[in-house]
C-alpha cells in the first residue's frame, strides 16, 4: 500500500514539527511517510527532547531541516502540515502536486519564560496538545481514506 507522505513545518524544525514527525511516526506504525522542516534551519529544542523521552520517542539524533531545501529537490506531499502561528506559516512555500495544506497552531516552546521545570511542564503540555491533533489527524485520514478504498 502506498503511505501517505506528511511534512511538518515551523520555524526552526526545533521543537513542534520534530515533536509532531516523531508523535505521527509512533501512532501510525508504517502508514505513513513522515518528515520535519523549518522555515530556516535551527537547533533542536532541549525541552522538546526531553519531553519526548518522558514518552519513551528518543529525538535526540534527530537533524532539523530546511522546507526550501526539500523544495528545491521537488518533494511532493499528501499534506503539509504548519504548526507555528499563522504569519509564519503564511511564509511556508507551497509544494507542487494536489497535497493538502493544513495549520495546526501551537505554542513555540522556544518562547517560554521561566525556570527549566516550568518550562519542561509548559513543553509537556504542547507535546500532549501535539498528540492528540496526530491521533485526531490519523483517525480522519483513516475514515476518508476507507471511504475510497480500505485502509
């Protein structure tokens, strides 16, 4: 069977689009093809890993990417999927074929302020907010794609 192929896209590929690529590889098992960029490369958030171990989904290896670069290669996708605010998702470039654009408006936890602890729960809570958008998402594409066909 074909797997559906879903890009995730923020700013810096930090944390929300890492955590997303991660959170929808774990719940789908092989149904989907996963991947995460930014609008400019970054750093990947410590918050971020650390939150997705607490769940047992190691990212600490994971290396962030550049939405142009895949882009310029001519990737296509099923879905893109933004998951900043609504001006920066505005700046994602639109990927050629008949994908679906959609946006999924998180809290960036590189813009938390307080202590590492506070900061962590903060991270834990747009993690868990993350996860239950994937397993809605999942669920949905199952339901239209059993409509066409069986999944």
């Amino acid at each position: 069977m074909k797997k559906i192929k879903v890009l995730f896209v923020c700013i810096h590929n930090s944390a929300r689009s890492q955590m997303a690529e991660a959170l929808l590889q774990h719940h789908s098992k092989d149904a989907f093809f996963v991947e995460s960029a930014g609008l400019e490369q970054g750093k990947l958030n410590s918050l971020a890993v650390t939150a997705m171990l607490e769940i047992g989904i190691d990212i600490s290896k994971n290396l962030t990417n550049s939405v142009f670069d895949f882009l310029q290669e001519g990737r296509s996708y099923d879905f893109v999927i933004t998951v900043c605010d609504e001006s920066s998702s505005e700046q994602c470039p639109v990927f050629p074929g008949k994908g679906k654009r959609l946006h999924w408006n998180f809290q960036d936890p590189s813009s938390l302020n307080g202590s590492y602890n506070e900061n962590l729960r903060k991270t834990n809570i747009i993690r868990d907010e993350i996860e239950i958008k994937i397993l809605d998402f999942i669920e949905c594409v199952k339901t239209d794609f059993e409509a066409e066909k069986a999944f």
